[in-house]
C-alpha cells in the first residue's frame, strides 16, 4: 500500500509541473547558474541577480551537484546573465530536481511511521500527501520536502536511541538552511538531558549533576563540530559575507504576505489606530501602505513601537522557555523522553512561527510535520492536529494566488482533511461497543463545539484514558501514551 500511495502522490506533483511558479524558481535557476560558473569563493559575493545565494553551504554544493545535471537539460539556464530564463526545458528540470529529492521525505517519513504499532499507513498518508508541501514545492516550487525529510530522518534515530546519529542528521540539516536554527535549542536540552547526563532521575525534578559525561559530550561535540567544519571550511576566509547573506536582518519583520502570527496582529492594530487618530484629528506622514505592498523591506510602525530584531528573539526565547523547562524534566525518564521531545519541537517550531523575524507563511510546516506524527499517538495530539492542520494548511493560500488555482488548493485542502476527520478519530474509538462517538450537528469528529469553530476549550482526558499500544521491538514497553523507552 505504501508504494501505491507514492506513486499516486508522485503522479499528482507530474500533473502540477505546468503550473505556477513563484520567483522562488529563477531564485534556484540563478543559484544553478552561480555555482556552476562561479569559483566557491565569488558563490557568496555574486550579485548580477536580485536573488542572491543566501543559504547554508550544503545547500550550495547541493546546487553545484544539481547544475552539473541541468547542463544536460538546457545548458542556457545555467547562464548567469539569463535572468528569468524559464525554457520548458529548463521547467521540467527543476520540477523534477524537486520530485527526485522528494525521495529523502519519503525515506524519513518511513522511518518514523515504521516505528509505529496502530496508525502506521495513516501517518505515511497524511505527511507524504501533506497538501502544505505539494502547494509550497511543486506548485510555488522550493525544495522545503527533501529538508524535512533530513529532520525526520533525525527524528527517527531519536526514538531508536541513536543518539550521535540524531545529532548528526540534524547538524546536516542546519547546513542546508538555518531555519531549523529555531527548533535546535530542543536538541540541545534534550541531548545533554538524556545523552550527557547518565543517570536517570526516579522523580523528573532533581538532576544528578555528578552523573554528567564529559566523553559523551565531547561525542556530540565532535560530531557536530565536524559537519560544521566541513560546510563552513571551505567559506574560512569569507565569513563575514557569508553570515550577512545568511542573517539579512534588513527584510524587514514581515514576510511580504504576512504569516498570521502574532506580528501580523500588531502590525494590524498599528493600522487601526493610525486610522483613528487620523480620524480625531491627529496627522502622521508614515507610509499606511509600507508593511503591505508586497515588497521585502524594512518599514517603521506609525503608532505603536518599531519592533527590532532583538525583541523578537526575546519573544520567541521567552514562549520557548516553558516547554523546554518541562523537556529537561521529562527526558531524565526514559518512559517519557522521546514523546516528550516530539512535543517540545512542535511547540518550538509553533512559538518561532508566532514570534519570530521575518516569518514566511511556510514556516508552519515546521510544526505541522511532527503534528502529523502525534496525531496517532494520543487523543489530545490528535485534536491539536485537526484543528491546527486544517488552519495552518489553509494559511498557505496566498502563496497561491492566481484564481486559476483555487479548486486545486481546496480539493487539496479538503481531501487531506476528509483523510484526518475520518481516519484519525477512529484509533480512539471504544473497541469494546464498535461503534463511532456520536457527535452534535454540525460537530467535526473527536472535537466539542467551541473546538469546531476554533474555539477550542476542551478539557485534557487523564493519562489512564490515553492508551497507546506500545512500538515494535525495543521500543514498545506499556500501555501508556507517553510509553517510549530508550533502546540505548
């Protein structure tokens, strides 16, 4: 079953390559051009493109590697000086190159529902026809699977309790792009809690600083270490340019279409009252139209205080310390570790969207992946999921905006949907009475009212009601939700 729904994902990203781009493809056709002409050490200075090579290293030599095939294809894309070059030729190249490296998601995505006993089909399904991932990279095109894939296959080794590994996957993923900067702070506590740190705590409270590791330390150090010297190594001596690509902090607090995060609601209120105040009489020559003229820049708020660069890691830091403090506790017991370490991701990934600087509407992903993970896991995670993936998934619209386009986002939309409310409830059906919960009329299954209209107040079941059938192998110890052990 799993190669068949493959497959018929696979044909589905086919099906869309005529379709709409974004800039985001002459961005990636002109880092092809770039690395294919350039010597490393001009990669990060070359300009003659408004779209300059801002990413990692890895994902430079990824381009590099991937322009030493396009040259096969259509070699005129390769062109520096051939802005906007889209031949078809060159359109199938680069929908492919997407296709192909899809396959690193599936991998990943394999590997985590392996590890699966009840909703193992399910979880593949959901997160290899993930709509978000189809709109982002094989509609707008950007190459936002194979990197998840990198994240998930960390995952997996997580919950194998291969931990050099997790740190591993992860350190490579940070070197193609350096948003998952945002969710590192959950590896860090999470290894130096469960790895460094030898000997379990029997209450979760109280840690036993004498058990702490120096070798097992210096392993993750090393590892680390490693993969970042072999990404920055050959860039020594151009660090300064290559950060200042990396870091622009110039764009601005907005993405050009505002992620529905916490920033968009201030830039929001920022407008209401410049519009009353312009109504009681007071005048203000701010530029109203400055944070939505769909340009990347930087803007000053009429009414309300600029927000800085620094006061959204804060916010961010701040939202994440709470459930970071939590993952400290529960990864020194091995019972409660990894689910606890899936959870504090989804969380992190959440705050940086809602908090953090420039925020790009795709940025939610970076929640809903594990989300998809969880949902089969536990009843609550399985709600969570419900509502936030229909939300977040819809949030991706405006990416999409050509009218021709509308019944592809909803049929996708609304078919990953149908996959979720139907599937994802019935793992938590009584399989005593056989019989699906009856619900309200117009009540969406496993939610109350207020959580059909997203206005969620539903009250967390108890552990004992939350029952988990255990994983295969070493992992599957109880019946506890929380009921991963570590294999190590």
């Amino acid at each position: 079953m799993i190669t068949q729904v493959t497959l018929m994902v696979t044909a589905v990203k086919l099906l869309f390559m005529p379709l709409y781009r974004s800039t985001d493809f002459e961005v990636h056709r002109n880092w092809l051009a770039i690395t294919h002409n350039k010597s490393i050490d001009q990669w990060y200075f070359e300009s003659t493109s408004e779209w300059t090579l801002d990413y990692p290293p890895f994902f430079a030599w990824l381009e590099y590697a991937l322009s030493h095939v396009a040259k096969y294809f259509d070699p005129e894309m390769l062109k520096i000086e051939n802005l906007y070059y889209a031949s078809e030729v060159t359109v199938i190249f680069q929908r492919l190159s997407v296709i192909v490296l899809d396959l690193f998601y599936i991998y990943g995505v394999k590997q985590c529902s392996d590890l699966l006993d009840n909703g193992k089909l399910l979880v593949f399904i959901l997160l290899v026809a993930n709509p978000g991932l189809l709109m982002v990279d094989h509609i707008h095109f950007q190459y936002n699977g194979f990197l998840y894939g990198l994240m998930l296959i960390s995952i997996s080794h997580m919950i194998k309790g291969n931990v050099i590994q997790t740190a591993l996957w992860f350190a490579i993923l940070l070197n193609f792009k350096h948003i998952y900067m945002y969710i590192a702070p959950v590896y860090v506590v999470f290894l130096l809690r469960a790895y460094c740190f030898t000997v379990s705590s029997k209450d979760g409270v109280h840690t036993p600083w004498y058990s702490f590791s120096f070798t097992n330390l210096t392993k993750l150090g090393t590892t680390v270490i490693a993969v970042f010297a072999l990404s920055f190594g050959p860039f020594i001596h151009q660090l300064p340019q290559l950060f200042s690509r990396l870091f622009p902090f110039k764009r601005g607090l907005c993405h050009a279409y505002w992620a529905p995060n916490f920033w968009a609601l201030y830039n929001f209120a920022d407008k209401v009252l410049l519009f009353i105040l312009k109504k009681i009489g007071f005048k203000s020559s701010s530029n109203v139209a400055s944070m939505t003229g769909g340009l990347v820049q930087e803007f000053e708020h009429s009414v309300l205080p600029t927000v800085r660069p620094s006061v959204t890691f804060l916010f961010t830091l701040m939202s994440m310390l709470p459930a970071l403090i939590k993952l400290w506790h529960l990864g020194a017991d091995r019972r409660y570790r990894n689910m606890s370490f899936i959870r504090c991701l989804t969380i992190c990934a959440t705050c940086a969207f809602m908090f953090g600087w420039h925020v790009h509407e795709k940025a939610i992903l970076m929640a809903l992946i594990p989300l998809s993970f969880l949902s089969v896991l536990g009843e609550d995670d399985g709600k969570s999921y419900l509502i936030l993936s229909t939300v977040g998934h819809y949030s991706l619209f405006p990416l999409l905006y050509p009218k021709n386009l509308g019944a592809i986002k909803l049929f996708l939309l609304l078919t990953h949907c149908a996959m979720g409310f139907v599937n994802v409830p019935r793992l938590y059906d009584d399989p005593k009475t056989k019989k699906p919960r009856r619900r309200g009329f117009m009540i969406l299954p496993m939610l109350n009212w207020n959580s059909s209209f997203m206005r969620d107040n539903y009250k967390p079941q108890s552990p004992a009601r939350r029952s988990f059938n255990g994983l295969p192998g070493p992992l599957g110890q109880g019946e506890h939700i929380d009921s991963f052990s570590d294999s190590r």
